[in-house]
C-alpha cells in the first residue's frame, strides 16, 4: 500500500482521492487499530504528503485529518468494545487475548501505574508513544473502565494522533518538490519511529 502511495503520487500530484481514496484511508485506519497489518502512521503521514501538494492543500488536509482521526477512533473504540466483552465474560475472549499477547508485561505494569496516577489523560499521550497504546488500553480493560470513559479520553487521543502524524507528512511535503520523494521520507520517519523502541530494548538486552 505505501509504494502505491508513492507511486501514484508521483505520477498524478493533483488529487489525493485519487492517490489514496479517502475511503481506502478510512478502512485501511480502522482495519489497523484493529489488528497490527497496517502501519496506519505511515498511511496518514504519505496522505498528508500528498495533500500538502494539492492545489487547494487546506482543504485537502483538513480531509486526511478528519477521515485519519475519526477512523482511529472507530477503531479504538471498536478493540476496546470486543475487549470489554471477554473482561466481563467468565470464558474471556479472542480479542482480549490477542491484547495480553500484544502487550509486554513490562509495558502492562507502566501502563497500569501511569492509569492509577493519571487517569484517561493517559491515552493521549498512549497513541503517541510507539507501542504504547495497546498496554494502556488493556491497563483500561483490566480495570474494567466503562466504555463511556474510555471514549472520553480516545477522543483527544486520536486527533493528537492524526495531527502528530500529518504534522510529518507535511515536513516531508515542503522539502521536496516531488511528492513521491516526500512520501518516502514520511513513510521512513515513520516506521524508524515505530522500529525505535524495539531496536533500543534489544541492544539493551544484548549489553546485559
């Protein structure tokens, strides 16, 4: 999905439904919140590129922004809801148990302490962090926080998150006059940011 970013971006600058259809961007959001297959950061980020570059890029932005964000948050919302269903079941559930496999212990027990001493304000800064929104929302579904409550604090969470990320797409867009060339840096700031974290745990675990 990213090289066909790239590559219609530099062959068709002019629209971005085009590039990536806004709807494509919306399922492809919603589809990554929901299961990591997709690097939703180097989606909006390429988008965001693309848009920097229309000949109307306000309007265009204000687009990726609005379909990147609500997408997030029918996402979130959507994981936390499947979740919230086998914490109140006696017999669990799949999607409960893919979040305990896809959060460390480690980052369970910080997200955990972080949600006792914060509370929701928590999932903000947890969709900034790389990996860091997965323990926080099951430090959430432990304490078995109401959906209504969880929906609170996801709401900033993710138009921080969405705005974080166009905010590279357009850097990435102003340094070259290509879009295509702009849309390869924001998608390898991207996964370097994403990659980061779990580089420096390993050189960690190799120096001790």
């Amino acid at each position: 999905m990213i090289r066909f970013l790239a590559e219609q971006a530099s062959t068709d600058p002019d629209s971005t439904r085009q590039v990536v259809g806004y709807p494509t961007l919306f399922v492809l959001v919603v589809l990554g919140s929901l299961v990591p297959v997709v690097p939703t950061g180097a989606l909006v980020s390429g988008a965001a590129v693309v848009a920097f570059h229309q000949s109307e890029p306000p309007f265009s932005l204000a687009l990726v922004f609005g379909v990147a964000s609500l997408a997030a948050f029918i996402g979130d919302v959507g994981l936390y809801w499947l979740g919230y269903r086998g914490v109140r079941s006696k017999n669990g559930s799949r999607w409960l148990e893919q979040l305990r496999t896809r959060a460390e212990p480690e980052r369970l027990k910080a997200a955990q302490r972080k949600l006792d001493e914060h509370g929701v304000t928590v999932l903000v800064l947890s969709r900034l962090v790389p990996a860091g929104r997965i323990p926080v929302m099951l430090a959430c579904l432990l304490a078995e926080m109401p959906l209504r409550r969880f929906i609170r604090g996801d709401v900033p969470a993710c138009l921080a998150w969405a705005a974080a990320y166009q905010l590279i797409g357009i850097l990435g867009g102003s340094l070259f006059p290509e879009p295509w060339e702009g849309v390869a840096l924001a998608v390898g700031l991207t996964l370097l940011i994403s990659v980061t974290p779990q580089l420096v745990k390993r050189v960690r675990r190799e120096r001790v």
